[in-house]
C-alpha cells in the first residue's frame, strides 16, 4: 500500500484542531456573549439600511443631469444656460460642446447675457461650433451692452486685435474702461497697457502704473508679470524698484505663470533685487520651460551646458519704451517675455 505523502508545511486534522483551540482561546473576550451579539446584529441591520441609500455615483450624476435638461426644456433662460455650463465643462453630464452651444444659443436668443458672452467664446474659437469672427462680436457687444464685464473685455479685445471688424483702439478703451470700473482684473490690465503705449488713448505713464497695480492687487497674474517688468526697467517717472519687482514675479509665479517664472529666475541668475542664486534660476527657468516658453527653455540650456549662467538671460531687456511695437507685438504672439511689458489678451467665459 502506497504511503499518503502530505505537502511540506500543510497541518494534519489534529494539527488543525490544536492550532483553531490555541487561536480562539487567545482572542479577546471583553464583551460578554450577548452584548457581542447584538453589535454584530446592529451592525448587518445598519449596513443594509445603509445599503439602501447609498446609489452608485455615476447613477446620481445622471439623475442631476436629467433634472438639468429638464429644467432647461421649460424654457427659462437661466436655465438653459446653467444646462449649457455643466455640458461645456462636464458637470454630472458628459461633456458636450455641441449640445452645450445649442442650450447657450437658446439663452442667448432669450436675452441673458452670459451665454451671450460664451456663445461669442465658442464662436470665436470654432469650439462646438463653426468659427465666425463677425456673429462672435455681434454677440459679445450684446452681452456687453448689458452690462457683462467678461463680454466687455472680450469685445475690447477683438477691436483692439482687429478680429471680426477692423481695428479700433479707441473703443476699445472705452470697453475696458467699463469693465476696469466693475472690477474686471483683465481689463484693468489690458487698459494699463493701453496707457501705457498710448494705443487709442494718450499716454499716461501715471495712469498706466496704477492700473497695473490694481490689476496686479486683484490677483491678475499676466497684470502681477507686468507690473513686475515696469518696476525691473523702471517707466518714465517711475525709477526702477528691483525689489518690489521680484515681489511680484514671485506671486505671479506661484500661480503658474510661465514669463513670470522665466523673469524671476533671469533676476535670480543676475542676483537684481535679490541675492543671486544658480539653483533658483535653474528650478524657476525649469518650471517656465516645462510650460514649453522657448526662452526659459534657452535660458535653462544655457545654465545647463554653457558658462553657468553669466551671460545675459534670454527674455530680459532694455528699457520697454524703447522697445519697436512690431517687437512688442511679436513677442506677445509669442508668449516671449521681452522685458518689456509681457500682454497676452485672453478671452473669458464667466
């Protein structure tokens, strides 16, 4: 007769036993057995009423997205557009640009002045919609009419870059000098700019630097990098203040702002305003290159691989007045600061 042959480490029966007393004799019995079974009981009683309540996450989404297109079939415009919002940015609804230029459509037709404003976004881009100029302006002037800060600053921005309509600087201002007096941190910035070059508006230096500094206190980041440029080169009747110009390229930095980062490091590496640190420059040009701005990209290779970072920094510069606007333009185009002040017009959707 064969002898059984028991796998190395496995316990017989007996073993088993042994080993199940010595484990249950070792477990803690605090509780007495009664009141040990009526927890257990509490517990399973809890999980199933629990149970009953808790509805898997994607089958809630989808209830609050029914009850939002619902509420926009009623007609209401506020509600079109609030369906339109959770479409476009994927809300409890999947995304859906195109569904999401229809309800804006419907809104905007309704006369609400927010989807008016994002009708003319999507029409400008060609997002969910086929791209057209001229119905984007039309759209944002009547938003703007009404009183919308973000269709101001938009409708500012297409006549000041010509888009849709021939260039005109001087409405231009005027929008962004509505918008500037509700607030708007954008349009305070593009108005300082305005000043500051004396685009459709004379120039006024003065003026330029408060309303950098507005825009900048309000949290703009493109204004926060500007007003850091005008006080690194200094503005007529405004001296240069390198300290306070690392001040504000540190803010803008910190919110991701890739000329800042690269301006803030080119200080860095010149030890301007701040004591002069390689490794600094190196981690500031670092996060502005991984954005993919081309002159933080070279300024990092030339730390990198050339003469450790004593020549001078790509995207610093001379004096801003002095700077051709055709070099000013193109660098804005860019996204390549100059040292000049850095603008770059955005279109806003809020």
């Amino acid at each position: 007769k064969r002898p059984s042959v028991r796998p190395r480490g496995e316990a017989t029966s007996t073993e088993h036993k042994r080993r199940s007393k010595a484990n249950f004799s070792a477990l803690p019995m605090a509780l007495p057995t009664g009141k040990l079974i009526a927890i257990l009981l509490a517990c399973c009683c809890s999980f199933v009423a629990c149970g009953e309540e808790l509805e898997p996450l994607k089958t809630t989404r989808m209830r609050e997205c029914d009850r939002s297109r619902i509420a926009a079939e009623s007609g209401q415009a506020a509600e079109q557009f609030d369906y339109g919002f959770v479409l476009e940015h994927g809300i409890d609804c999947p995304k859906d640009m195109a569904m999401a230029v229809k309800y804006y459509k419907k809104a905007a037709l309704n006369g609400y002045a927010a989807a008016q404003n994002h009708l003319g976004v999507a029409l400008l881009k060609g997002d969910g919609i086929a791209q057209d100029e001229q119905r984007a302006l039309r759209w944002f002037r009547r938003a703007a009419k009404q009183g919308n800060v973000a269709a101001m600053n938009n409708l500012g921005n297409m006549l000041w870059h010509g888009e849709g309509i021939g260039q005109d600087n001087r409405e231009a201002v005027q929008w962004f000098k509505k918008a500037a007096a509700k607030g708007d941190a954008k349009s305070m910035n593009h108005l300082a700019y305005m000043l500051h070059y004396g685009l459709g508006v004379k120039k006024d230096t003065s003026a330029a630097f408060r309303w950098y500094s507005k825009a900048a206190e309000a949290g703009d980041a493109n204004a926060q990098n500007n007003l850091g440029s005008v006080l690194a080169n200094g503005m007529e009747g405004f001296p240069k203040d390198p300290a306070a110009a690392v001040k504000w390229y540190l803010v803008a930095a910190h919110q991701g702002y890739a000329p800042a980062q690269n301006n803030l490091a080119s200080l860095f590496r010149r030890g301007i305003g701040v004591a002069k640190s390689k490794a600094e420059a190196i981690r500031w040009y670092r996060r502005a290159a991984k954005q993919g701005l081309l002159a933080a990209k070279q300024n990092l290779r030339d730390m990198l691989h050339k003469d450790g970072g004593n020549g001078r920094p790509r995207g610093g510069s001379s004096d801003p007045d002095r700077t051709h606007m055709s070099r000013v333009k193109r660098a804005i185009s860019l996204m390549h600061p100059t040292g000049a002040v850095h603008q770059v017009h955005k279109y806003v959707r809020s």
